[in-house]
C-alpha cells in the first residue's frame, strides 16, 4: 500500500448548524478505539500514515483525540491534517498545530448564516502555518466567492472547492462556471499559486491519488465500525471494525472517466455519488482549462 488514511470520525457534535451537514447526533469516540486504531494502522503494510481528524467538529474533543495524535506522530511517515471550523479553539490547540506534520484545514464559506468569512476567523486563520481552506459551494454562497479568492489569493492559501450540495439546488450549473471563472480571474490578479486548488477532486498538484474511499482511504465511526467514506457511517454497511480489519472494496474506474481528457487531474471525482455524464463534468472541464493553462505558463 503506498498509504493509508482514515477519516477519524472524533465526534459527531457541532458548534454549528450548516443546512447541508450529513453529520447528526452527540457521540464521542472514546479512547479505546484511537488505541485500537492506532495497533491496526501500524500493522497495515505501509509507512505512510495520514490521520484525517474530522467530526462534526473535532476540536470540541482535542482533548480526548491529542495524547493518540501526538502518539502516532511519533513514528516516521506520520502525518495529521485537522479538519474544523476554527470557532471554538482550545489554547493547548495552537502549540500542537504547530508540531512537524500537522497541517489544519479551514470550513470557510463565506455563506450569510454559516461559516462565514469575519474578522475572528480571519485573525485565528493567520495564526496557522500554511492552512488549507474547505469551500463547500452552495447557492447561498456562490455568488460570494469574489470574496473568498480576494481572501485566499491575498495570502496564497491552498483552496479546495467542493459543490457536493450543488445539485440539490436551483441555480444553474453555467451560473456556476461564470462565478469560477470570476473567482479565477482574481486569483490571477494575486499572482496565485494554482497547484494549491482543487475543485471537487480535480487538482494538478502532483502525487494527487482522488479518492480512494474504501480502499487507501476509509472512515472510522465513534463506536470504532469501519465504513468506504464518512457519508455512509451509521448506515448497515460498515466493512470493518477497528479492533479487527477491514476490507478493501476499491470502487473500478468508470469507463467513460477513463476517457476523459482530465482523468490525469480528476479521477473520477465521487466514485459513490457522482454519477457520469454530468452536467458538472463540463465544469470541471472548464475549471481544469483556466487551471492547467496557467500552471504551464508559469512553469514555461
Ligand atoms: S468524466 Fe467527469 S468525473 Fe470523470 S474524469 Fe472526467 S470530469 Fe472527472
Ligand atoms: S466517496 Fe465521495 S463523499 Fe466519500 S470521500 Fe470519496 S469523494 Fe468524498
């Protein structure tokens, strides 16, 4: 295996309530599962370890998840990505965050209710060593995104943009492509890094695997079941437990994602609710046109 990721699944509370959160109820994952879960990484055939801790939000339980983060840091090839909202942060927080392989990235939409881009998550943000932001892409947001590229094109952070609750709403998918290539068009203005974004699961950025939910990549619930992605957790299809193993259900490539002029850089976005051909496909498309276009020039 060239690495394994677990999606840690710290807690299923929030400090807020985005409209489109698939995360519901009060469970903490308690000690004995990190411990089991840290004997079943370490005995997996790879060196290459990243921990993904998630919720619901994650930082309400660093008190519990730190000793087992810190623990596992300890050996080679191990590394932490924090995935929060940054509202509520634990003093003790900033110190670990600043440890050698841990990286922490942001939920910033820049949506009217939640997540919104304001002075204190601005300032918090500025505090972390080369942060990654979390977009999720709504109508409540989409025409907002000028923002949000000032933001990131401001201190060149990695961006990844996701519209996985897109679909679900009214506007159109080319009223969508007019606000990305706006968004573009300013980070250009920054002189933008544009290895550091992705869109849904298309990035240049090399050594880029897609997703590889239930295979390298998997989701571990508070009670310690093992599910192929954290959307499916609860549900009566888990494929292992942390106290024994689990096992590898890689989703095949679809044939036509295989033809597809961005395969290289896209891979297939969502293999469990993408469907293809997708009105988004084109997007993606035009997105990786304008990305790919300014990568080389700037490597020319
Ligand atoms: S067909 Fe769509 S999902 Fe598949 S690689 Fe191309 S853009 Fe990505
Ligand atoms: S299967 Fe889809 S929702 Fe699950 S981790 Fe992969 S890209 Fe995300």
């Amino acid at each position: 295996m060239k690495f394994v990721s677990p999606w840690i699944h710290t807690t299923e509370k929030c400090n807020l309530k985005c409209h489109y959160c698939y995360v519901h109820g009060k469970a903490v994952m308690p000690l004995t599962v990190y411990h089991n879960l840290g004997k079943l990484l370490l005995e997996m055939p790879t060196d290459n370890i990243h921990l993904r801790f998630a919720g619901g939000e994650p930082l309400l339980t660093f008190d519990i998840w730190k000793p087992f983060a810190t623990s596992m840091l300890k050996h080679t090839g191990v590394t932490v990505e924090v995935l929060t909202n940054l509202i509520d942060v634990p003093e003790s927080f900033w110190k670990f965050a600043e440890l050698d392989n841990v990286n922490v990235s942001i939920s910033i939409d820049n949506g009217l209710k939640v997540k919104m881009l304001d002075k204190k998550v601005v300032e918090k943000t500025s505090r972390l060593r080369n942060p990654w932001i979390m977009t999720t892409v709504t109508k409540e947001n989409f025409k907002r995104l000028d923002i949000m590229a000032a933001f990131i094109g401001m201190n060149n952070y990695g961006w990844c943009l996701t519209t996985d609750y897109f679909e679900k709403t009214t506007p159109s998918w080319e009223e969508l492509a007019v606000e990305l290539f706006r968004t573009i068009k300013i980070l250009k203005e920054f002189n933008y890094d544009f290895t550091r974004i992705s869109f849904n699961n298309f990035s240049v950025k090399s050594g880029f695997s897609g997703c590889r939910a239930g295979d390298e990549m998997f989701a571990v619930a508070c009670n310690g079941n093992i599910y192929k992605c954290q959307t499916l957790i609860g549900k009566p299809i888990k494929i292992g437990d942390v106290k024994h193993e689990y096992k590898r259900v890689a989703t095949p490539v679809r044939e036509l994602c295989k033809k597809c002029s961005i395969y290289g850089f896209c891979k297939g976005w969502c293999p469990l609710y993408h469907k293809v051909p997708n009105p988004i496909c084109n997007v993606i498309k035009l997105f990786a046109k304008e990305i790919i276009e300014e990568v080389n020039i700037k490597e020319a």
